[in-house]
C-alpha cells in the first residue's frame, strides 16, 4: 500500500501536534509526580506527629513524678448541723446535713519559679511557688439559711483547701484561724473538692467576720489555677516566666510580660459568678471549675506544632517549583527529565525532616534558616547541572527563597494568617497566569 506524500502544510501541522503533544504529555507526568509526593508528605506529617506524641507523653511522665498543673480552690468552711425529719408516727429523724461558707474577703498573692527539666531531647516546664491566702469570713449571713445555733455541729466544723495535686507539696500547709494556729491534713470531706487538705476549726465564739492567713508552698508544671470563692476576690501573681498565656474564666485587669518575666492582678467579684457565699449541699450543687482561671506557663518554642503548620504548605511550594521548572524548561528550550522532577520534589520533602530533627536541639527559626540554607543550595546546585545556566539556577534559588519566607512568615502568624496567605496566593496565582501568557506553547523542547 502506497504512502500518501503529505504536504508541506500538513508536516508543519503534525509537528505542531506533536509539539503539544509532548506538553500535554510533560504536563500530566508532572502532575502524576505531584501525587506520588503526597506519600512522602504523609510519611514525614506521621513521623513529625509522632515526635510530638513522643514529646507529650515524656511531659506526661515528668508530670507525674514531679507534680500536675495545680489548680487552687478555697478556703471553705465546712459545717455540719442536724436535720429534723418529722416520721408519719410522730417520731424525728436526724439527718446529717452540711453547709458551705465561703470567705467574704479573698487575697491570694503568689510568686511562681519556673524551670526547665530535660527528658530526652523535650524540655517540660515545671515550677515551684509560694503563695498566700488571706481574707475574711463574715458569719452574718447564716440567718438567712434559717439554721439555728443549737443545730449547727460547731466543734465539727472544717477548713478546707482544693490542691488538685496533693503531689506538689514541697511544706506542711500551716495558717492563722483569728488568733489559733492551725495545722492541715490530707483529705477532705467535700463534694466540691476532689482533692486537698482540711483542719479542724473553734466555732464555739462565732463572731460576724474571723480573718484567716494560709502559706502553701507547692510544685506544679504547665499551669497554676486559681477559684475566685470570695465575695471579692484580689489575685496577684509574679513570676520568671517570660511566655505567659493567661486563661480561664477571667483575663487579668492589669498585667506586665517583660523578658525577666510577668506580673498579673485580677479582681473578680461574687457577681461574676454563679454561686452564693453561703449555701447547703443537699440543694444546691455546683461546679467551681467553671469560674477558675489563671496563667498557662508556656515554652519559648513548640517546634513539632510550628512543623505540623509549615508542612501543611508542602505541596505549594512541589507545585511552586514545579511551574517555575516548567516555565524554564519551555522558556530556555531545555528538557528536564520526570525523574529529575522527582529528585527535586523528594529534596523539597525533606526539608521538612531535616527542619524537625535540627529544631529538636536548635531555637525553631535558626532551624528553619539551616534547612532552608541547605534545600535551597542543594536544589540550585541541581538545576545548575541539568540547565547549565547558573544564572537561572540561581534565579530560581531566590524565587524559592521568597516562598520559604513567606512561609515562615505565614506560620508565624495566628490572627492574620489566613488573610495573609489568601491575599499570598492570589499574587503567586496572578504571576503564574502573567507568566503562562508569555509562553509560546507550540515552542520544542529539545531533547538532551
């Protein structure tokens, strides 16, 4: 069978096809590689989660033998009183009821040493802290629960302190009831109080107000909590540490966060809460933790969460680069091979690798300067071999050099991050489309 001669017109068509044919074909390849990234991506996402469950399990472990987050309730007094039942045969029964009385006047003031324990490669903060409750209990609303003296069990009444890890105590727990010393236990007798410390108290001369003094020296680690249980509650607090985040129910009227560390009051009225001074137990139940507040003590740097965050940027910067390969490939009439592409995209994967086992011993953003210094050094000495034009290798070495900036500025970010990196976007997008409209898309690409 005969070849049919085609003719000049009809060879020129079918280079042209066969011109963008081979795009086309380049195009999808690049694309397939992209997907084929996701699973290193993943790998390197599972192993840095990992290490950061790795890290809070080692906290967890420091935690326990060193002390929990603290979280300190009271005081509360606590007095029992006897309860007449009237029977249908005319007889009493006694019940043994309680009642809760919580101070009209409340001062904690506290000063709070932090320190770094190593376990490992984590650092887990912990602290030691002096502190001490003052105030007042004012007895004048006990007429109102309409509970005579005669039922009230006085020489049964209790002072009782919430230490929610009983851990962390460094000293015997010792105050002032008026003029009596007094002397704690552990345990207490209160269901709103899971864990803590009681002492006996004289009832026997009630007067309208009885001030009291409590010192606590306890350890803690990551947070120090405090339950505004006065009618008028005065927190002050001091401390070393330089990265306070403080939370709860309340926010500080005034603070000051300096280098050498954070000073902190709050003032919190029974208004602010939803629970009376005084009430009873068997028809009143509350949580008190819904009131608590205080200051998380935070670390410096946590590199695995600032990891997760720029790992999530992975796959615009394989496609960044890909584009800008691409473009110079086309531009410059150079062929850069699939396995070339795929080289490149694995050296981007493993920055990430190399950002998390450098930030483990090093401050995050020198870190991240390293890894950047070396993925972008390996990736222009790469393309200056396949493209022989140092020139545009180290053009693209810049290019990358803005997107890894920007993505350390991004991750830095919390509030505006997402505006940010909407209106970052949208540039790269509109540059990329200027870019593809100077490309002549029939240009060969020679083969090597």
């Amino acid at each position: 069978m005969e070849q049919t001669e085609l003719t000049p017109i009809q060879e020129e068509a079918k280079k042209g096809n066969n011109k963008n044919n081979a795009l086309t074909i380049k195009i999808i390849l690049i694309a397939l590689l992209i997907i084929v990234l996701i699973i290193p991506i993943t790998m390197v996402q599972n192993m840095i989660m990992e290490r950061n469950k790795t890290a809070n399990e080692a906290s967890a472990e420091v935690q326990q033998k060193w002390s929990k987050p603290q979280n300190i309730t009271g005081p509360i007094l606590v007095i029992p009183y006897k309860e007449y039942i009237e029977q249908e045969n005319k007889m009493r029964q006694t019940d043994i009821r309680y009642l809760y009385i919580l101070p009209e006047k409340l001062q904690i003031s506290g000063n709070i040493e932090t320190e770094n324990l190593k376990r490992g490669l984590y650092d887990i903060v912990v602290y030691r802290s002096s502190i001490k409750l003052s105030g007042s209990f004012d007895f004048t609303d006990l007429q109102q629960k309409n509970i005579t003296g005669q039922q009230l069990l006085l020489n049964e009444a209790k002072l009782t302190i919430g230490i929610s890890d009983l851990h962390g105590i460094t000293e015997q727990v010792e105050g002032k009831w008026k003029d009596e010393i007094l002397s704690f236990n552990p345990g207490v007798n209160n269901p709103l109080i899971l864990s803590g410390v009681s002492c006996p108290i004289s009832l026997s001369n009630m007067e309208e107000e009885i001030p009291f003094g409590i010192n606590l020296r306890i350890k803690g680690s990551e947070s120090a909590m405090f339950t505004p249980l006065g009618k008028t509650t005065l927190v002050s607090l001091k401390s070393n540490c330089s990265t306070p985040s403080f939370t709860g129910a309340f926010l500080p009227e005034n603070r000051e966060v300096a280098e050498n560390g954070f000073s902190a009051t709050w003032k919190i009225l029974n208004l602010n809460r939803n629970y009376p001074q005084v009430f009873t137990g068997e028809n009143w139940s509350i949580d008190l933790n819904d009131s608590t507040f205080g200051v998380n003590l935070l670390l410096p740097v946590d590199q695995y969460q600032k990891s997760i965050r720029s790992i999530k940027y992975a796959f615009l910067i394989i496609i960044l680069t890909f584009v800008i390969c691409f473009f110079v490939e086309v531009l410059h009439k150079k062929n850069i091979n699939p396995f070339q592409y795929l080289l490149i995209g694995l050296a981007l994967c493993l920055f990430y690798t190399l950002l998390v086992s450098i930030s483990e011993h090093l401050n995050f953003t020198l870190s991240y300067v390293i890894a950047t210094t070396m993925t972008i050094g390996l990736l222009t000495f790469y393309l200056s071999g396949i493209l022989k034009i140092k020139k545009t290798a180290i053009t693209i070495g810049g290019m990358l050099l803005l997107l890894y900036t920007y993505i350390f500025i991004l991750i830095q970010m919390e509030i505006y991050a997402l505006l940010v990196g909407s209106i970052g976007l949208f540039i790269i997008l509109a540059i990329i489309m200027y870019c593809s409209l100077k490309i002549n898309w029939n240009t060969p690409i020679n083969k090597r």
